[in-house]
C-alpha cells in the first residue's frame, strides 16, 4: 500500500465541515485535468453525514446514521446516496473518472449510538459494549472512544465494512495519532480494513506522533501526521505547555527534518495539506481568503513538502485555481522528485537560517536534488558547493526556473527572505 507519497485533494482547507455533492464533483473534474501530473486522491473530510454543517452542535448539525449507528450521507448535501446507496454512486463516479475516493472519520463510535445502544452489524454486540465513555476526544465531542474488546473490534468491523462496499480507497482517522495518541483503536482499525479485502490507506491525523511511536505505528498506518493542523501562516511558536496549533511553516522544516529517515514505501510521516490558492468558500480555520504564502513562501512549502518525501495533498479550492497555484501544482520536475528519490537529508552547514536538503533516487541512472532554503526574514547569499563533484557531462537544472547551470563545481545563491531554489544533477 501507498508505495509512494500520496498525492491528492482534501477538502477541509476550503470547505471546513460544508462541502456538498456538487461542489465536491466540480473539485475533481479540476483535478482531473492535473491528473497527468500525478494526482491521483479525491477525498472528502469531516461532516458529510451532517443535515446542517452550519449548526454548531451535534444537535443541531442533525449527524445521520443507519439502524445500525454508523455515519451515513446526509442526503440533503449527497442525494445520490438515496436509496440507501451510501456514498458508493460518487465513489464510481470518481473512480471512472481514475481517481481514488477517500473519507473522514472521527474515531470512536457516535454518542447517539450508543445513547440508543443501537446493534452492532454482524455481531450479537449493541453499541454500550464496545463504547468507553470515559473517552472523548479533547477537542471533538462527537463520539466515545472505543474498548479494547470484543465488541470494539466489532463496531470497527461493521463500520470500516460499510465504508468498505462503498468503494473507499482511502481513510483519514482523526483524533488519533497524537493528544490522544491511541494504539488500541489504530490497531483496530487497521485490522478492520484487512478484513474488508480492500486495499485502504490509513491516514492518522492530527499529530504530532512522538518519534517513539515510528516503529509501531508504521505498522499499521501508511500515514501519520507529524504536526498539528498546518495553515498558511509562516511562523507560529508555541509557548511551553501550549498546542503549536497551527504549526507554521518555519516549523515544519525542523519537523520534517526529524521524520525523514522514517519515510519508505507504505510509510509517510505526514507534514498535513498544502494551504495553497483560494481557501474558500467555508476554510477549516478562518474566513474565506486567498492564502497568506507569499510566491516565495508558497514555492518553498511545496519544495519542502515534496523533497522531505510528504504526502503532497492539496487544500486549495480547485475551481478556483489561480496561475501561480497552477503551477506549483503541475511542475512534473518536483512532484517526480516527491515520488522517486529515495533518502533525503537536511544539511545547516551555512548557519541555522539556510536549510539545505539533498535527496537521491536509486537505480542505475541516479539522480541527485538539491534544494536551498532561506528561513529567515532577511535576504542572504551564500556559495553552494554541489554535494558531489558532478561528471562534466551532467545536466544541471534549476527545477522552478527551468534554467540550467552552468558552474560545475559551486552555484552562487541570492535569495529573498523565504524563498528557496531547487535543483536536479543527472
């Protein structure tokens, strides 16, 4: 599973809890026309069961459930769900149009649920058994969390099976990795989807995921996010003892840094989306706005993102999809690099303040990346000596500029405060 860093679209940092059928549809027939580049998930966050995602509460949001308590579309935002169809009819639509299809779910089981002690499907459990209602999530107040026990291991049975036979590729679980950190449920669910037969990717969210979880949660999830939520925000220092909510993007260079020798074939550490474009109608965090990244900030982030071996999975509203964003997003140079090299190091040989990775792919005809960031609010310059002396019938080139380089031995490096170069040796 998830042989290479995902690329893809998630609606959360547009949309928030809003999205509809319709506007989920226009989304991707946008992607589909950047499906050459690589792109290749559609996915669907938080509040698609919801009557009215506006309403604030559970009571009021109207959560919609089957007979046997699991989240089911809210037809007045999904109608093709009718007839009990789920959301398998926009599952096939994505799928004939070649993409994966992907949901968001807040682990545990739904308070009402288990208020109803509804039957769990397949087994001679109700709802009550497999709940823990001691447990729930610190910042969502949707759902119990669930037991360690028979009947757990039952509720996620009966869930991920549903979802299963709609034709989801792809599951992002929240509250999960980190604050909580919550191995029982992880291990339940990955066992869950093994059952389904169905090749699933599990995305954990939100983190951080301590570093001394790596090895264990690699063994169930194909990703796992390594911060709090990501926005478009440059720098956000958490004070002791507070949330680094939301994590900036000064920050995600020490954090990928970290994770990178975690990062292999059916492994991602998970830096989160990329806050690029329009982040609109309803965003996850704030007002409607085009994102706060400058061209420099916004080039380096999906330069980071993508030599740092993350997911590369966009928030921005496609079908508002300005030029600039455009072609970040279709840049076959840099979305290859994400997908073939194969370890990748950070270097602060030039001081805390200029960031340099260098990444390699396999094969017989390596290629060697190198990219040079400036993290500070100051304009710098500095001689970039190439890691290897490259052979003198080696092509140079500068992967945004598409300009090739000439100098053999060491580049000459200005750069704005923020910004970064790229380069490919091969």
């Amino acid at each position: 599973m998830a042989p290479t860093p995902p690329l893809g679209w998630n609606s959360w940092d547009s949309y928030g809890l809003t999205i509809d059928e319709a506007q989920f549809k226009a989304n991707v027939e946008v992607l589909a026309s950047l499906k050459e580049y690589g792109w290749q998930y559609a996915v669907i966050d938080e509040g698609w069961y919801m009557q009215d995602p506006f309403g604030g509460d559970v009571a009021k949001e109207k959560f919609v459930y089957d007979s046997n308590g699991r989240l089911i579309p809210a037809l007045n935002r999904f109608p093709d769900a009718a007839n009990g169809a789920g959301l398998k009819p926009l599952a096939d639509w994505v799928h004939a149009k070649g993409f994966k299809f992907g949901i968001h779910l807040i682990r545990g089981i739904p308070r009402e649920s288990v208020n109803a002690n509804m039957p769990i499907a397949g087994s001679s459990f109700a709802a009550g058994e497999a709940a823990d209602t001691t447990d729930v999530c610190p910042w969502n107040q949707d759902n119990y969390g669930i037991r360690d026990n028979a009947a757990g291991q039952a509720w996620y049975d009966s869930m991920i099976a549903l979802y299963a036979g709609w034709g989801i590729d792809f599951l992002k679980v929240d509250c999960i990795a980190d604050h909580p950190y919550k191995i029982s449920e992880i291990q339940q669910i990955a066992r869950a989807i093994q059952k389904t037969g169905r090749p699933i990717v599990l995305s954990l969210s939100p983190g951080p995921t301590q570093l001394s979880h790596a090895e264990e949660v690699g063994q169930y999830a194909q990703m796992w996010r390594i911060s709090d939520d990501h926005w478009d925000v440059w720098s956000h220092e958490a004070k002791p003892g507070q949330s680094e909510f939301p994590l900036g993007l000064r920050q995600a260079f020490d954090r990928l840094a970290e994770w990178e020798r975690y990062a292999k074939p059916g492994n991602w550490p998970d830096e989160d989306m990329l806050p690029l474009g329009y982040l609109g109608p309803h965003p996850g965090l704030g007002d409607a706005r085009q994102s706060r990244f400058t061209e420099d900030e916004a080039r380096s982030e999906f330069t980071l993102w993508a030599i740092g071996r993350s997911p590369l999975i966009l928030g921005a509203n496609l079908t508002k999809l300005d030029d600039f964003t455009r072609s970040l997003i279709t840049n076959r140079d840099v979305i290859e690099m994400n997908q073939t090299v194969t370890q990748a190091s950070e270097s602060r040989s030039h001081g805390p303040d200029v960031r340099i990775w260098t990444a390699t792919t396999g094969g017989e005809h390596t290629k060697i990346y190198v990219a040079v960031f400036n993290i500070s609010d100051h304009p710098t310059e500095l001689t970039l000596n190439w890691p290897i002396s490259p052979n003198p019938r080696a092509h140079i080139l500068d992967l945004w500029s598409h300009q090739p380089v000439s100098s053999r031995k060491a580049a000459q490096i200005k750069l704005a405060p923020h910004a970064c170069r790229l380069f490919r040796m091969d």
